[in-house]
C-alpha cells in the first residue's frame, strides 16, 4: 500500500469511526471474500455502458466519467457503482461495508448502521458534523477541522452531505460525508475524501459515486 493510500485508510477507516454508534471489526479480505462469494453475497460486475445515464463532467477535461463498474452487496441490500479506474479497497465485517479508491488519494466508503430506528434530520446531521470534528481534535492535536456545509442531498434517496476542510500539519485534506435517510430499518452513511487541491476534480465524481447507490 502506498503512502497516499495509507493516509486515505488512516483517516477515513480508522479516525472517522470515531462518528459510529457500534464497533467495527476488520477481518482478513481473502477469507471474508471467499465466504462472500460462497453464499453469493456480493458481485463485482462490469456495467454495459448502453445502460448507464449518469456521467459527469471532468474539469479541465473533455471527456467525462462513466460508472462502469457495479459492486453488488445481496446480504447488504445495495448496490453502488464506481469507475473502472478506481478499485475496490477491502471488504469489512460492521458498519464499513466497502471502500473505493484511486492512486491519487480519492476514495469512498460505504458504512452501514442496521435496525435504525431514528430519523435523520437536519439537527441529526449537525450533531453528527459536531462529534466528527470534536472527536478528531481532542485525539490528535495536530488536526485541525473546520465545518464547511451541511446541505440537502440533490440525490434519489434524500438526505444531507457535509463537508470539512482537515488541515493535518501540512496536508490539506477534504473529506465529505453522505447521511441518506433510513430505509427498512438501515441508516446508509457515506465517507469520503481528497486532497483539497483535487476537490474540483473529484468531488463531482464522488457525488455521482453516491447518487448511484440503489437499495435491492
């Protein structure tokens, strides 16, 4: 693994789980897939493009990102598209489900709380930025978290992002989190993040990443 790739898992694995209301448990990725693929709980399928509709613009680039790719979760109940040039990170027991990532630092993961019996509301989402940023600074003094927006989701399950600005020493990260409302008694939370320098670039595609999220 990388160094970009290790500071990506760093802070969204490990520091974000600070936000979860149960534990998380990360198991070996070559047995967990092979119990997977047994029980044909997960798919990784390629998407024929003549039935996609979404892409999304690149800046400073003419051509356009496609979802290509399909990652298919049956004992989840979702599936989520991403690139064929991202990969697909690990597989996880708990709340993180999977994660998506690219060379350049971009990634997303897909976090999971079953039996929800809450709702997620404007004030939920707020409270849920506070203890983010609350709990990242009182366990590392050198991170520095500001809040930038908590807005409704434009998306196809409602919901709201937030997003923060993280200055860790030098670095300069972007992190944004997707809270869709409940469904069936599950609560689908979204982490994602990017160097700040390549938010223009990636965060449009990390929002159609999002958007694509079905429940089966």
């Amino acid at each position: 693994m990388n160094n970009v790739m290790k500071v990506f898992v760093i802070l969204i694995v490990v520091l974000a789980a600070y936000i979860n209301f149960t534990d998380n448990k990360e198991v070996d990725q070559e047995l967990l897939e092979q119990s997977y693929s047994k029980r044909n709980n997960y798919k990784e399928i390629e998407v024929q493009r003549d039935d996609i509709e979404e892409s999304v613009p690149v800046a400073n680039n003419q051509s356009s990102i496609i979802l290509d790719k399909e990652f298919n979760d049956v004992r989840k109940g979702y599936t989520i598209r991403y690139p064929s040039s991202w990969i697909l990170n690990k597989l996880y027991e708990g709340i993180v489900t999977i994660g998506f990532s690219k060379k350049n630092g971009a990634g997303i993961q897909v976090r999971i709380n079953e039996n929800w019996k809450g709702n997620i509301n404007r004030n939920y989402a707020e409270r849920y930025a506070a203890k983010f940023k609350k709990d990242l600074e009182n366990h590392y003094s050198h991170y520095s978290i500001t809040i930038l927006d908590i807005e409704d989701f434009a998306g196809k399950k409602g919901g709201y992002t937030i997003s923060y600005k993280c200055d860790i020493k030098s670095t300069r990260w972007f992190f944004k989190q997707y809270l869709f409302k409940p469904y069936k008694g599950r609560f689908f939370h979204l982490q994602s993040g990017v160097y700040l320098k390549d938010k223009d670039i990636e965060e449009p595609i990390l929002d159609l990443i999002a958007d694509s999220l079905q429940y089966t």
